[in-house]
C-alpha cells in the first residue's frame, strides 16, 4: 500500500474495499483514557468549617471531596480524593425539629438488639460530633472496603483548632463546591 496515494496526514491509513472503489480512513491514532492509580493519584489536605451548615449539604460536598468525584482523573475504584479536615463540627445545623424528629436506628444481630437515637442525643455523647459527621457521611460514600478507606481519610474536630498543620492544609469554602 502506498501511503502518498492516500490524502490526509502521514497518521492516517486508507485501506480498500474489494472493488477498489471506495477508500476507508481509519485514524491509527488511539486515545486511551487514563485511569488514576495510587501512584498518579494527587491527595490534597483541605479544611471545612461546619459553621451555620446544613448537615445533609455539608456531607455530601465532603463524600464527593472524599472520593475525588472534582478531580479530571477521577477513578471510581481507586481513592483519589482528598483528606478532609472538619473544623467546627459542634456548629452544624439541622432544619426543622429534625434534632430530635430524626432517629439513626442500630441493630446488633441478636432479638431485641434493635436501638434508636436521636441526633440530639448522640451529639451530647463524648466525640457526639464525630460520631454524627460519620454516620451521615459514611451513609454517602461506598459500602464495601474502599468506602471504609475513604472514612479514614477524614477528620473531624468540635472547634476551630486542629493538629494536621504540618500538612499545609487550604482552607475552602464548601459553599463554593457544587
């Protein structure tokens, strides 16, 4: 085959049909997409203040931060999201009377092992705020084993100071996320 007789680019090939009739260009070139690994996988350190936000809303923007869902590279398998630090968490909100209409029902396995709390209550335990941080958000994310990961990359504190300074975190603004 004579690539001269063929117009176009150099990359490109002109293959015949039987009746040496009709020419077929068929571009050479193949684009692959490119999935991320852990390896390509770029995690930034960002910090979200709960302050005077929703709960449902905050834990969905931060279950997409923490799957990488913003991120051009993102692979559903793969954890290429960031690590979330939440500031502030004793400040979220809930609209309505959902304090203590909302009930988180738990269930051990055994007959009458069936528990209900409020999310009043289960903010007035000891580390109440993480608790309920990870609950909704861990309701958000995958239920299998990389969903359990991406829960570990997150951490929730009740006031405005945390310890993960040496990592350089960038504060953003979650109502900015869409």
């Amino acid at each position: 085959m004579n690539l001269s007789s063929c117009p176009g680019k150099i990359d490109e090939r002109c293959f015949f049909s039987s009746n040496n009739k009709n020419k077929l260009r068929v571009n050479t070139l193949s684009y692959k997409t490119i999935s991320a690994n852990k390896a390509t996988a770029t995690k930034e350190w960002v910090v979200v203040d709960a302050t005077d936000q929703v709960l449902g809303r905050l834990g969905a923007k931060v279950a997409n931060l923490l799957r990488g869902k913003h991120k051009p590279n993102f692979t559903p398998h793969v954890d290429c999201g960031d690590n979330v630090i939440i500031i502030n968490a004793n400040k979220v909100k809930l609209t309505g009377n959902k304090w203590n209409d909302r009930v988180y029902l738990s269930y051990s396995g055994y007959p009458g092992g069936q528990k209900a709390i409020t999310p009043a209550r289960l903010q007035a335990k000891p580390n109440g705020d993480d608790r309920l941080l990870r609950k909704v958000i861990k309701g958000m994310l995958p239920k299998n084993k990389l969903g359990a990961q991406l829960l570990g990359n997150m951490y929730v504190y009740s006031g405005g100071e945390h310890k993960h300074e040496a990592q350089n975190p960038k504060s953003i603004d979650i109502n900015q996320i869409k």
